[in-house]
C-alpha cells in the first residue's frame, strides 16, 4: 500500500504541480517578456515537454490507483465517500487533458506552423482556462484526498 500511495503522490504532484507552475508563474512571465509569436512557440515546446510527464502520471495514478481499490480494500464498496469523490474528479481531470492534448493543442500548435498567431492566441487562452479548471479540480482533489476520511 505503501508504495501504491507513494507513486500515487508523485503522479500527482507532477500533473498538479506542473499545471501551477506554469499556470501561475510561466505564463505572467513569457507574456511580459516575449511576443505573442515566440510566446506561441515556447508554449508548443513546453506543453509538448509537460503532456508527455502528464501521460506517464495519469498512467501511474490509475494504475496505482485501481490497484490500492481493488487489492488493498477488495472494491469501491470498501472505501470512503472520499476515495468516490477523488476518483471522480480524477476521470474528470483526465477528460479535460485529453480535450486539451487532441483539440486544443493539436490545433495550437498547427497554428504556430502556419503562423496564424491570432488563431494561436486563441488556442492558448481556451488551454489556459481549462487548465486554470484542472488546477482547482487537482487542488480540491487533494485536500479531499488527504483530509477526507476526517471530514
């Protein structure tokens, strides 16, 4: 169980802790230093750097997952509201990452290579708002995790 919740933690901080530093802090920066087309691009290059860490964690978090439900506690009818509720959200989590991967930023990064940059803009303020969700969705998730069987 041990390293069921120890690889579980990881995942997330990855993913969670990803979307806030870039969310929080990159984003405020590259907009005050860099120019709409080399904003674009730099966003290309990271978001294609950070979904590939975001696959391995959302493989890690289901996998360890489902294994701590179904070999730890024998099913979903053995845990608390708590682990029904991060589970949930999880899958809601992952939704939104897979419309971000294959719509949003399939098409951003299209309009990086035919340099349509207001097209691009676009892209990337609908990616920015979904991921400005994921991170509250991941925050909530997390003190439910971790404080929700004393709730």
């Amino acid at each position: 169980m041990s390293i069921g919740i120890a690889l579980h933690l990881l995942a997330v901080i990855i993913w969670v802790g990803g979307m806030f530093f870039a969310h929080m802090l990159l984003r405020p920066a590259a907009a005050q230093v860099l120019e709409p087309p080399l904003r674009l691009k730099l966003w290309v290059q990271v978001f294609r750097n950070f979904f590939l860490w975001v696959w391995i964690a959302i493989t890690i978090l289901l996998i360890s997952g489902y294994w701590m439900v179904f070999s730890v506690f024998g099913g979903f009818a053995n845990v608390g509201l708590h682990v029904h509720i991060m589970h949930g959200l999880g899958i809601v989590m992952i939704i939104i990452f897979m419309f971000i991967y294959f719509s949003s930023y399939r098409k951003l990064r299209h309009a990086v290579i035919v340099e349509n940059f207001q097209e691009g803009g676009i892209k990337l303020a609908q990616i920015r708002r979904l991921v400005g969700i994921n991170i509250l969705i991941g925050l909530a998730i997390s003190v439910i995790a971790s404080a929700g069987r004393y709730l």
